[in-house]
C-alpha cells in the first residue's frame, strides 16, 4: 500500500473502524472521521487516498506527523504540495443560472431513482411505491415548499435526518444547501454568513458520517470531484460537466444525487428571489 494524496483537516490520533465498504474504509476517533479510500473516490479534506485498501479492513488506524499505520503496517506520509486554488465562482448570476440548467440537464437520466431527484424531475415519483417511501415524498415537499433565503434554516431542520441510507438523503440534501449557500456569499453582495450559521446547527444530528460531510461543507471545504464540477461550471466544458456528474453521482447509494439536488434547488431559489436579482 502507498499513500497518494492525505487529507489537509486530519489530526493525528488514534482511530478504530467505524464502516467498510469496497473503496472506503471509515475510522473514527469518536468524533471526527478519517477515511482510507481509493483513488477512484478523489481527494477529501478527511480522505487519505491510498493505490489500494486492505482486502480485510484493519480495525485500528494510527496518525503520526510522517506515519500512518494501518493495523500493523506503517506507511509514510508524503504531504503534497498546495495545490493553487482556481477561480471557481461565476459572478455574472445570469450566465451561473445558465450553467445550472447545464448541470439539470446532465443529471437528468443519471440520478439515482430513489433519490431526491423527484424534486427536479417529478417523474421520479413513480420509484417510490410503498407507504414509507410515500409518506418520505409527502414531507419533503412539505419541507422545500418555499425555497427562498429567508426559509433555508427552517428547511434545513426539516430536513435532517431524513430518508435512506448510511447518510440520510436530508443530510446529504443539507450539504447541497450549505455548498451553495457559501457560493452565493462569494458573488453576491448580500452576507449570508448568519443563515449559512443556522442552516449547519439546524442540520447537525447523530450521524458521525453525515456530521463529518455537513461540517466540511459548512467550511467550505470541497471534495476532489465536487470541486472538478465547479471548475467545469466556471469553464463552460459540458464533457468535464458531465464526467464529475457521473463521479458524483456513483459515490454512494443516493448521496450524490441528494447532495447535488440541494445545490441545485438552492442556487435556483435564491437567484429567483427578486430581492436578490
């Protein structure tokens, strides 16, 4: 095994295994997590990028300054250089609401059939057969009903913990919001500060995982593939658009999707808001 890319946000400490699946193992501390992961799922603030994962995931996790040992075996930590951070923002609002439709375009056929696509695509709908599931859709129409600055907190809390999943399709849907939120701070004149503030409190619930997404979007801190289709947007490149689209959305059951429907429902309502325009 070898290190290729180490995450910029982990401390160094002691991890026992929180969750295995084919291309990440999770380790916790108790209150952050750490994740081993391949190549393949990109480099993350929490990821520790490795060529390969063990076959049988080790239940301990070790992070020294230059060490990182995995069960027994120690590899080096080699820190990459800083990469220069690229302009990502489109701050001519009508040109980005051109590059969302883009993006709703793409992800038109891809998203994930019991998702929170049905938000954008009504005709997803029709997935969701059971009690449950239609009781799932009932309330989160109910909770983005009004999508407009002002309402986001409340959205947020109604949203929390909602749905499948290891990370509730509300949880991932809030990450969407907080993302967005940060990029509309960036462009335009109004300070969203205080209700990005709100919408991360009223999101944050029981779930390590989804606490660990929730608080690095709260940051504004990206990951590898989220930050590719922001360039991608910003370039006008329909091809790099559409790959990081598919990345995204193959990460997880529904998670992509759910994440990428809350970025896109947000930007949508607030660039319609007439108080903003």
């Amino acid at each position: 095994m070898d290190v290729l890319n180490f995450g910029d946000c982990i401390k160094n400490g002691n991890y026992k295994l929180h969750s295995k699946f084919n291309s990440v193992h999770n380790y916790t501390n108790d209150l952050e997590i750490v994740s081993l992961v391949l190549a393949k799922i990109g480099n993350g603030p929490n990821n520790i990028v490795l060529n390969i994962l063990p076959h049988l995931a080790e239940q301990t996790l070790f992070i020294s300054n230059h060490t990182l040992t995995v069960g027994n075996t120690a590899l080096q930590i080699v820190q990459a250089e800083p990469q220069i951070e690229e302009n990502i923002y489109i701050k001519n609002t009508t040109r980005l609401m051109s590059s969302i439709e883009i993006l709703v375009d793409d992800i038109s056929i891809k998203t994930s059939s019991h998702s929170l696509g049905f938000l954008l695509f009504p005709d997803n709908e029709q997935f969701f057969q059971t009690g449950f599931e239609k009781a799932f859709i009932t309330h989160v129409k109910q909770a983005v009903k009004n999508i407009f600055l002002e309402n986001f907190p409340a959205i947020a809390k109604n949203m929390k913990g909602v749905g499948f999943g290891l990370t509730p399709s509300g949880d991932d849907f809030n990450c969407g919001i907080l993302y967005a939120l940060n990029y509309l701070n960036e462009i335009m004149c109004k300070d969203f500060s205080e209700i990005i503030e709100e919408c991360y409190l009223n999101s944050i619930g029981n779930n390590l995982i989804s606490n660990t997404f929730l608080k690095y979007a709260y940051s504004n801190q990206y990951y590898e593939n989220f930050y590719g289709l922001l360039k991608a947007l910003k370039q006008n490149n329909k091809n790099d658009i559409s790959y990081y689209v598919d990345k995204i959305i193959n990460s997880g059951h529904t998670s992509g999707s759910d994440m990428l429907t809350g970025f896109i429902l947000t930007i949508k309502g607030v660039l319609n808001d007439k108080k903003y325009s």
